[in-house]
C-alpha cells in the first residue's frame, strides 16, 4: 500500500533561519517521484521541488533543497533562510512510476509552517 | 502562459441539487485530474484523465459522482443530488502524459452544500 506520513502538525521558526521539514513514505514500486507542495493562506496549492527515485543527488531549487534518504523511505524538506511568506502549510507527495495508479498523487496530511518576524 | 483555470471559484448548493465544476488544463497537457480536500480527510485522489481517455477513478464515491473530459480544454466533475458531506475545496491538476511528470494545480473550487 501507499502512505505518505508527515508528523509534524506545525512548526515555528525565526525568521531568516534553516527549517526541515518531515515526510516519509512506504511504496512496493522500485519507481517513484516524491513532490513537496505548498499551500498559501488564499487555498493556492504551488509546486515547489521534486525528487525522483533514481536520481542520487539531492534536488535544490532556490532556498529549497531536499534530503533524500531512500533507505530510510524518506525525503526531508530544508527551507534556509526563512522568509514571512514562507509561512504556509507544506504537503509532501509520493506518485508511483508504474502501474494503474501510475498518475495519483499519495498526500501526507501537510505541515504548517509559522515564520516569525 | 496560464494555469489550471477553475470556474467557479466558490459554489453553494442546497442539499439534493447538482452541481457542476470545470476545469481548463495548462495548454499542451495532456493528463488531467481531481482532487478533493477536506479538513477531516485531507488531499484525495478522486479521477484522472490521460488524452481525455478516463484511466483511474478508483477515488471516485460510486454514487452521484462523474467526470468526463469532452476535449483536450476543459474537464467537468458532476455531483447530483449534493449532499452536506460533498462540502470540500474540490481541486483539478494537469501535467505532461510521462508518469513522473510534475502535476500543477488550479485554484480549486469551493463547494458548499446546505
């Protein structure tokens, strides 16, 4: 079966500071992509990063980089240098390569991200 | 270029009436798919379209619920009947057709049933 589990309900950091951000996973397929997602104040769901299983290097995308740990079925989010309008709740998602659920996106249940001034 | 357009943006439905919402892909992509958010359920897989062709609406309820994609612009999900428990931001997506291909959201439709 798949699951994607984020544990953290919400975390509060300084602004201007390194935030990491949980998620972990469970998937059969030896094929994968695991997505982190962004949902502002107005509802707007925004695509951040990407990690794609056979790709060994962490992904980095402005101040967004990710700490994959494929033994460990995990795919942390590192935030550095916070700003206020980082302050969001963040979804992580797993997409399966494979098979007939080859197109769903698998959804953690989000964390919420309080950057303070 | 534009995004995933949805109309409306907000709906209020009293109980036992249809209710119909679109969505308009990211042109050039060929997969769409629905969503519906609930703050008890979270993110929900509900259907998805590849080339207009229904592949997977194992998330689909069984009863009152359709999605059809008539053409390559613009999907439609169906709800008859609505019931109170339909109360959901309802939240359509489209990428490329590869199957790791990123998936982008629209802004998501607001349902209210009465």
């Amino acid at each position: 079966a798949q699951k994607v589990t984020q544990t953290q309900t919400s975390i509060s950091v300084m602004e201007k500071t390194t935030v990491t951000m949980d998620c972990v996973y469970e998937t059969q397929d030896s094929s994968y992509f695991l997505f982190w997602y962004k949902q502002t104040a107005s509802g707007e769901i925004v695509f951040l990063i990407r990690q794609d299983s056979y790709k060994k290097e962490n992904a980095t995308v402005g101040h967004y980089s990710l700490n994959f740990q494929k033994p460990k079925s995990s795919i942390g989010l590192i935030i550095t240098a916070t700003q206020i309008e980082d302050s969001a709740v963040y979804f992580c998602a797993m997409r399966e390569g494979r098979g007939s659920a080859l197109g769903r996106l698998h959804f953690g249940a989000g964390t919420q991200l309080i950057v303070i001034p | 270029n534009a995004g995933v357009i949805q109309t409306p943006r907000h709906k209020v439905t009293g109980k036992g009436q249809e209710a119909t919402l679109w969505c308009e892909p990211i042109s050039g992509h060929s997969a769409v798919f629905w969503y519906r958010q609930t703050i008890v359920q979270g993110l929900e897989f509900l259907t998805y379209f590849r080339n207009q062709a229904p592949i997977d609406d194992s998330g689909m309820p069984k009863e009152r619920f359709s999605a059809q994609m008539p053409n390559q612009s613009h999907s439609t999900l169906k709800i008859q009947s609505t019931q109170p428990q339909d109360s959901a931001v309802y939240l359509c997506a489209s990428s490329l057709a590869q199957g790791g291909d990123t998936q982008y959201f629209g802004p998501g439709t607001r349902l209210l049933v009465l």
